[in-house]
C-alpha cells in the first residue's frame, strides 16, 4: 500500500518535473488522510509550513497513479497561487474562472483532466463504496472534488 514516504517522492518528483521555476518558499509536506467521498485533496497552512492533503483512498491501489498525480498537481497550483502558501496571492479565489484547469493543461495536464473525468463518472463510486463499505449512501455532488 501507498504511504506517505511514497505520496512525499511524488510530489517532489512532479514538482521537479512540472513545476520547476516554481519555487519553494517554505516547508511542503504532503499527507494521505480522510476518506472523502466528495473531496480528493486539499492544500492548507500550518504554522509556517504548508501541507497538501490527498484523500486516504488513494493508498489504495485499486486507485489510478494519475488520480494522485493530478491531484498533487492541483494543489500545487493553489500554491503557486498563493493559497496557503508564501506565494503573493494572484487572484481572490483559489477556483476563480477555471484558474486551476488552464494552469494544469499549460502543464501538460490535459490527457490527465481527461481520464480524470472519466475515472470520476465510471468508477470512482464504486470504489469508494467498496473501499469504504461502512459508510452509507447518501446523494453526491461531483461539483467539489478539491478543496
Ligand atoms: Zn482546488
């Protein structure tokens, strides 16, 4: 199974690949935790450092590499932006007109956004209910994927 060692490889490796006029103004870790149905990842501040948070499923490898890879991604993008990060804020919210979308397919994303969508409509319910088969149904909304 993933771990967290592996998820921090990850993201140093696609931040040295993808992002690499990015700079790293301060501590970046990143960590699996929660079960979200609704949600894959998140970026938020703690103290002085910064710290990515990828849906715990995602240890799982029932799910795809470029669900973590994408998600990775996007949170890197807010903190280019400025969300949760040193950076100087460039825009008054972190989604604002597909900011995110069109950074990530500067980035070589577009192939990935892609398989994303079709991951989230053909499969990813059901593997969350098989990952995670205590929870019960309840109605979903595919509007929030990220924090
Ligand atoms: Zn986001």
């Amino acid at each position: 199974m993933r771990d967290d060692a592996w998820l921090n490889q990850r993201l140093d490796h696609i931040w040295e690949m993808l992002f690499p006029e990015l700079e790293r103004l301060n501590k970046v870790d990143v960590r699996f935790k929660g079960k979200w149905k609704n949600k894959f990842g998140h970026i938020k501040s703690v103290g002085k450092n910064s710290e990515i948070v990828v849906n715990g499923l995602f240890k799982e490898e029932d799910i795809p590499e470029y669900i973590v890879d994408i998600t990775l991604a996007h949170e890197l993008i807010h903190y280019m932006h400025g969300f949760n990060s040193p950076h100087e804020k460039k825009y008054k919210h972190p989604h604002a007109g597909g900011i995110v979308t069109r950074e990530l397919k500067k980035r070589g994303f577009g192939h990935m956004i892609a398989l994303e969508r079709e991951f989230v409509e053909k499969d990813w319910f059901r593997l969350y209910e098989k990952l995670n088969p205590t929870k019960r149904k309840k109605k979903s909304f595919f509007s929030f994927l990220r924090g």
